[in-house]
C-alpha cells in the first residue's frame, strides 16, 4: 500500500514509520520545513525509545522518506491518514480541529484514483462527515472515503503499543474502504489484533470514550490515596488489593500528582463539551477534570506542608519534568502547576529531566540542573515528580550531602519509607499515612 502520513509529530511519525516497518511504502509529510529537514538528516524531532533505529532502518530500506510537499505524495497515494494536532480551542475548551480541517481541503486538491482518507487524529464525533464534506466540496470530482482510525499509542512505549495494539478500532461505511484498511493492518491482523469495525460516530466516541475512562480510574485513585492518608492506610497495597479484581484491572491505578500529557487533559474537556452540546452532560468527567486541576497545585502545596509552610527564599529540587517517564513531551504536565505554585509562595525551584529540558524550558522559568544530584545542591527538599529509571535507584547519601534540609517528597511512590528514612531524610510519599 503507498500511504501518505500528513503531519509528523508523535502519532503521525511513529505511525508512518511502523507502517513502513510493516512493508508499506510511506511518505511522511509535515508543515514543520524543520522537522522534515531534520528528518531527512536522521535526527528525531521527539525523543521516543527506539524511533531513531525503526525510522533509520526503513529510510534506508527505502520505504520511509520525509517530505513538506504534500501534493505529489497524495496523488500517488492509496491512503492518507491525517495525524495532525487538535489542541484545546482557547477560550472555550472544544477541540480546535482547524488543522484537520486544512489538511482536509490540502489533501482533497491533489486526490487521484480511489483514495481512502483516515483520520488518526482524535477528533470530535462528526469531524468526518465534515472532512468528507470539505474534501467534497474542494474536489467535486474525486473518488473518496473517508476513514476514522483513532490511535491509542502511548507515548513512551509507542512502537510497540503501535505494533501490539490491544485493538484497532475502524470507523466506516464503504466496503472498498473496508478492503484498504483491512490490508493496511495485515500484519496485525495475521497477529491476532483484535480489528474493531463500526460506523465513523462511533468510531470517533470510542477514543473520547477511552481516555475519560482512564483520566477517571486515575483520579479515582487520586482521592482514594488522599483518603489513606487521612485514615492510616496505604493506597499502593488498596491498588493491588482492587486491582487483582479481574473486573477492575490493576493498570492505571498509580496514586500520583495527577494526569497531565497531550491527550488527557485535552480530551476529557472536549468530551465535556460535546456532551454539554447535545444535552446529554458527562458529570463523572466534568468531575474528574475539577479534581485533576486542583490536584496539580496540591502537590505543590503538599511539598509546602512538607518544608513545615514556609518555603519563602528556599531552594526545592523537582526530579523529573515530562509528564511521565521516557518522553520529552511537557505539555500539560503536573511539574508545570507544582513549580509555579512553589514560585507563588517564594521558593526557588531548581529541575532535572532526562529528555525534557528543552521542552521545559519553554514552559517553566527555573533552574535547570545537568542532573539529579545538581538539582539538588543546597535544595531543602527534592520532590520526585516523574519516575524516570534514573531516579529509581539514586544515592541518597550523596543527594543529601549537599542539601540543606534532608526532606524526600515522593509523588510517585518510587521509593519506600524506610529506606530513605534511614539515609536520614524526611519522607513524604501518596497515599500514605506518614
Ligand atoms: N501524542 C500522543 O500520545 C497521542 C496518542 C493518541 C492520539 N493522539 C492524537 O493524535 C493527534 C496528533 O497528536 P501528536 O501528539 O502527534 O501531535 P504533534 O503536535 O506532535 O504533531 C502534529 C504535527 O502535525 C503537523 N501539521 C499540522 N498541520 C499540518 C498540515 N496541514 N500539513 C502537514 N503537517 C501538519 C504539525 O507541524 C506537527 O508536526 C492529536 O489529535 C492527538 O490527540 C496523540
């Protein structure tokens, strides 16, 4: 199949090139003239593991290549999926599908021959009957359908979610459609991927559905482990003691400073406003989103409480900036609200992450440390806000030698009490009674 990838950020890139892995010729197209520069040198724009070998290898093999023009790529193509970004609208919280929408109209110019156009981006139930519309509308005369295949990739484990998916969702209603996707996912068809077909709505619902799902079951163990502090239990061994329950399932049950990232946050809202635009509200959602936002500051003010209320003049290490552990990716991040709120009250708050600086650095005006024992010079406490591996096993007798308060805040249980406690640290862990 020739594929044509529009958009090369973290879905589009690591979709494009497993597809490529998977003996599909692809052409990946961004409006980024830096990207593709970069791309076409063999520097990843992203950090994700083992993305550098997967795309260097189909670039050389010949089935990979990078390209700004989209156009040529298109008429060539049996498939175009659109995996271009679709952030919070500001002012209103809906999702901005405009960049959809523009690459709808780019692509619908260049359409030759049958031609199946996919949405991977997540998008709000109804944005394919207007991509068809749109493509319509610029090409009256093109041969077309239009796809939804939302993508549940993780970031971080992407590759081999991409390549060992729990399911491959398929929204659409035309058979020869039906044929091209079948065949796009051959692979992990023969792989014994379970492949999903429905119709487009609902095809779109189901990733909507899928990421509220897992922000609740994350906020729901948020405010379990506050309620374990507040009663002397302890919300990892309640974790494991409700997720053996087959019906629960023990993913996604990790107490912590809240869900952050580029998709949770993002799409928990415009599910909200969907749902509030066809009267139908999502209370549990519109609930969860609350609880997620305050928690962020929380913790800041829990590392607060921690230093005994006044941090003014005093210098608090965070360990770890990404939203979570093996991604560059800052967006929405909990060390964004929690370092603002240690700066609110007067601290000065120092970081480390191992591949997020450059990101952070955009986002957050702090000291920023070449590592975690750095960060941690003359700090009055380090709090552990991403459990990257580096920070699973560091050496607490040299982290507080040079610190100025021995005070240990972990917000993602990494560490246990006693044995921090005996390098003669403070520990303050979540959802522990300390
Ligand atoms: N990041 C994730 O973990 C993840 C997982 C599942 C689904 N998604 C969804 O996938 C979509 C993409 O997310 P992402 O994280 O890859 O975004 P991203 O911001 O990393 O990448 C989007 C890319 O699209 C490019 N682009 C925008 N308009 C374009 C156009 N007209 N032509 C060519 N390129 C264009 C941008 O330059 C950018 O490089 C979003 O809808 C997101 O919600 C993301």
């Amino acid at each position: 199949m020739r594929i044509v990838m529009v958009g090369s950020g973290y879905v589009g890139l690591v979709s494009g090139a497993c597809f490529a892995d998977f003996g599909h010729e692809v052409v990946c197209v961004d409006k980024a003239e830096e990207k593709i520069t970069a791309l076409n040198k063999g520097v990843m724009p992203i950090y994700e593991p083992g993305l550098d070998l997967l795309v260097g290898n189909n670039k050389a093999a010949g089935r990979l290549s990078f390209t700004t023009d989209l156009g040529p790529a298109v008429e060539a193509a049996d498939v175009v999926f659109i995996a271009v970004g679709t952030p919070s609208r500001r002012g209103d919280g809906h999702a901005d599908v405009s960049y959809v929408y523009a690459a709808a109209a780019e692509i619908a110019q260049s359409i030759k021959g049958f031609t199946v156009v996919v949405t991977k981006s997540t998008v709000p139930v109804g944005t394919g009957d207007e991509v068809e519309r749109i493509i319509r509308e610029t090409n009256p005369d093109a041969d077309f359908a239009v796809v939804s295949n939302p993508e549940f990739l993780r970031e971080g484990a992407a590759i081999d979610d991409f390549k060992r998916p729990d399911r491959i969702v398929i929204g659409l209603s035309d058979d020869r459609a039906r044929a091209v996707m079948t065949e796009v996912y051959r692979p992990l068809y023969l792989n014994q991927s379970p492949l999903v077909f429905t119709g487009r709505r609902t095809s779109e619902l189901i990733k909507y559905a899928a990421n509220a799902f897992l922000a609740m079951k994350i906020t729901f163990i948020n405010e379990i482990a506050d309620l374990c502090e507040r009663v002397g239990a302890d919300v990892q061994d309640v974790s494991r003691g409700i997720g053996l329950d087959g019906r629960i399932g023990a993913k996604f049950l990790h107490a912590g400073p809240g869900y952050g990232g580029s998709c949770f946050p993002k799409d928990t809202l415009a599910l909200v406003k969907t749902a509030q635009d066809h009267d139908s509200p999502v209370r549990l959602i519109e609930t969860t989103i609350a609880i997620n936002d305050n928690r962020k500051r929380a913790m800041g003010r829990r590392v607060i409480a921690a230093l005994g209320g006044d941090v003014r003049g005093k210098k608090i290490a965070l360990l770890g900036l990404t939203f979570k552990p093996n991604t560059d990716d800052m967006r929405d991040s909990p060390a964004i609200a929690i370092a603002q709120t240690l700066q609110d009250s007067g601290a000065i708050v120092s970081g480390f992450d191992p591949e997020g600086m450059e990101n952070a650095r955009q986002l957050i005006n702090i000291e920023f440390a070449s590592g975690p024992y750095q960060a941690a010079e003359g700090a009055s406490a380090v709090v552990l806000v991403t459990e990257w591996n580096q920070f699973r096993a560091l050496d607490l007798s040299r982290l507080k030698s040079s610190m100025a308060a021995p005070v240990f805040v972990d917000l993602r249980n990494v560490y246990r009490a006693p044995e921090v406690e005996a390098h003669g640290f403070t520990y303050h862990g979540v959802g522990k009674a300390d």
